[in-house]
C-alpha cells in the first residue's frame, strides 16, 4: 500500500508539467512595470485628465485674440414704425426700418478686441497652467502607486512561485523513503503545496488585473528575490519627502489656485476696455443698398452690485487659508507615513541579518519558506519606504546581501 501511494506521488510530479498551461508572456520586474504605465485603466484616466487640462491652457490663450463675427439675415415684413430684432437666441441685433417690404436683405461683419480687463486674461491664463500642473501631479502620484503595486504583487507572486518550488522538492526528496513517517509528511506537505498554488493562482489574477492584461492572458515570472542593504536614516528620508514627493506640490498649488481666484473677484471691481469694428450691408428689392460702419471704443465700470464682489472675495480667501492649513496636515501625514515605512523597513532588515547565517544551510522545510518570507517581507517594506518618499532609491546605494 505504501510502495502504491509513493508510486502515485511520482507520476504526479513526473505527469503534471506536462499538463502545465504554456505562458504566454515571461515577465520580468521592469516589463510589468512598463505595462502598467502604458494599459493600467487608472493610469490613462489620469492621462485623459492630463490632456483635458492641455486643452484648457489652450483655451485660455484665446482670450488674448478677438473675436470675429459674421451675420446674415433676410426678412419680410409691415412696420408702422422702425424696430429692433433683439433676443439672446440671436448672435446679433439688426434694424428694421418703418414701412411695408417684401423683402430685406443685411449683412454685418464685426470684430471685437479686450484692450483692458483689470488682467483677468492674464491670471486665466495663469490658473489654467497651474491647473494643468496640478493635473499631472495627480498623475504623478497615481504613476507612483501603481509602480510600487506592480513591485509588491511582483515579488509576492515570485514568492509563492518560489515557495511552491520549495515544497515540490521536498515532496521529491522524500518520496525516495519508504517509511510511513514520510509518506504522512509527504501528505502534510502536499495539502500544504495545495494551498500555496490556491494562492498563487488569485495573486496572479489580481496580478493581472492591476497591469491591465486581460484576464485570460497566462503570465510566467522570472526575477531574483534579492535582498539589498540601502545605508539610510531617518532624517534624510523625512528630507527627501519633503522634496520629492508630489503630494507637497499638490498642496502648493492648490494655494496658488486659490490665491488666483482672490485675485480674479478682485479684478470684477476694475474697469473694461474693448475695441470693436463692424461693417454693415443693408439692401432690398425697393430702396438702394446701404452700408455702414463704425469703430468704437468702449468702457464699462462696475459701480454697484449690493455687496456681492465682497462676500465673494471674502470666501475665496477662507479658501486661501484652508489651503495653508491643508498643507500644514499634508506635512505632518507625510513625516508620519516615512516614520512608519523606516520602522517597517528598519525591522525587516535586522530580521534578514538575523537569519542570514541560518539559511546558508537551509535543512528543514520550514526554515526556507520562513526564509522566503522574510525575504518578501523586507522587500514590500523597501518598496513601500520608496512610494512615502516619494523617489525611486538610486541603485548606487544599494549592495547585495551575501
């Protein structure tokens, strides 16, 4: 009975990759990162809002330009005395004279230029670039969550790839021993076995997912479960954070934004200047052809508006302060996450010393799967100290723990 179950165990392992389904893609770290940057949905969704906001800067120097109109119209009609045409689904007024027509015919070309607007022009302009930085900062932070994601699933999954491997050998190495105390390990181990593949399945589903592959898309990984040693202390990581990570800009330009928006209610206040220019053809089957034109310059000063202009300045700067209270709080969160990933990393980096003399010769089972995961632990941590400051760590200071 012992000599059967052991012969059963064999093919298995003999049978099973034979079975196996074929990858279709081999990925390596920098792959499934570059994937991720070029299909992950969130990803271009930020990307969509970054050319929306291009869209808005562009839209923003026309109010440099003048604008120019052009219109049209025929009428007929019985007058007693001269009218106006006016409504607000109509581009243009036009004239209608007195008396009784057949048929009338007009045409207008006119063209007008802001000469002077209190600078709106200018700080729209202004808060579209910003708005538009704000955007791709936000983008930026996105970019960095999904490669620090992409980082921890990746070695996850080569964990439980490696942890799989671990226990295939032992079952292999056992199953030379006839003795039921092997076969009742070799069982133990295989539930075990089942387990780690059940989870490597879902990870790499999730896995998947997070990229933007399809889902039916059959993935093999390859990499090294390297521990590296980064020479590294607090200070200058809290330092680095308040540097690089976007978050701190987001909070700068968020009080640039609202700074803008005091200013623009401020201006509502100033003058406007414009210039304008029309042409006029007008014309029928009875009376001659008219034409008429005009060049004007025009002012407008807003003197009243029952205090509105002021309430609303008043608001946009408790905005303002909000803002400067935000980033206060966006400062404190960040030195907080850095504290929290340096312990992380600080206690499975002495968790690896600790157990980098053990498993140079490795000889329980246990042993190297704890390994494994110490190994996984201390890198998930490392990637996780990257994203709260903020900057991928240079390569020159990392060095391979032997």
């Amino acid at each position: 009975m012992v000599k059967i179950r052991i012969i059963w165990l064999m093919l298995f392992f003999i049978v099973s990759p034979l079975f196996a389904e074929q990858a279709e893609r081999v990925l390596t770290e920098d792959a499934c990162i570059n994937l991720a940057l070029n299909i992950n949905h969130d990803i271009l969704i930020y990307g969509q809002n970054v050319l929306f906001a291009e869209q808005r800067v562009k839209e923003a120097k026309t109010l440099y330009l003048p604008t120019m109109d052009l219109n049209l119209n025929a009428s007929k009609f019985s007058n007693d005395s001269p009218t106006i045409i006016n409504s607000n689904s109509l581009p243009a007024s036009f004239f209608l004279p007195a008396g009784n027509r057949d048929s009338s015919y007009s045409a207008r070309v006119s063209l007008w230029q802001s000469i002077y607007n209190g600078g709106k022009t200018s700080a729209i302009n202004e808060l579209a670039k910003i708005y538009l930085s704000q955007v791709q900062n936000n983008s930026n932070i996105k970019k960095n969550e999904i490669i620090t994601k992409v980082k921890i699933n990746f070695y996850k999954s080569l964990s439980l790839k490696e942890k799989i491997n671990a226990y295939k050998k032992e079952i292999e190495r056992l199953s030379k021993y006839k003795n039921q105390k092997y076969i009742d390990e070799i069982e133990h181990l295989q539930n075990q076995l089942d387990i780690v593949q059940h989870q490597y399945e879902i990870q790499i589903l999730d896995f998947i997912s997070l990229m933007g592959l399809s889902l039916d898309t059959t993935v093999d990984l390859i990499g090294n479960m390297k521990v590296v040693k980064i020479d590294l202390n607090l200070q200058q990581c809290v330092l680095w954070s308040y540097q690089f990570r976007p978050e701190m800009k987001g909070t700068q330009y968020q009080e640039s934004i609202d700074g803008i928006a005091v200013n623009l209610l401020t201006m509502e206040k100033y003058p406007t200047v414009m210039l304008g220019a029309s042409y006029d053809w007008m014309g029928s089957e009875v009376d001659s052809t008219e034409k008429d034109w005009y060049i004007t310059l025009n002012i407008n000063y807003p003197i009243f508006d029952g205090g509105a202009i002021f309430t609303k300045i008043k608001q946009k700067q408790i905005k303002a302060r909000q803002a400067t209270l935000e980033r206060s709080k966006s400062e404190e969160k960040i030195k907080l996450e850095v504290r929290k990933a340096f312990t992380e990393y600080s206690f499975w980096y002495n968790q690896v010393l600790n157990n980098k003399n053990v498993n140079r010769n490795i000889q329980n089972i246990e042993k190297e799967i704890s390994q494994i995961d110490i190994q996984y632990n201390y890198l998930e941590s490392l990637f996780n100290l990257e994203l709260s400051i903020g900057k991928q760590i240079s390569d020159s200071n990392l060095k391979t723990l032997e």
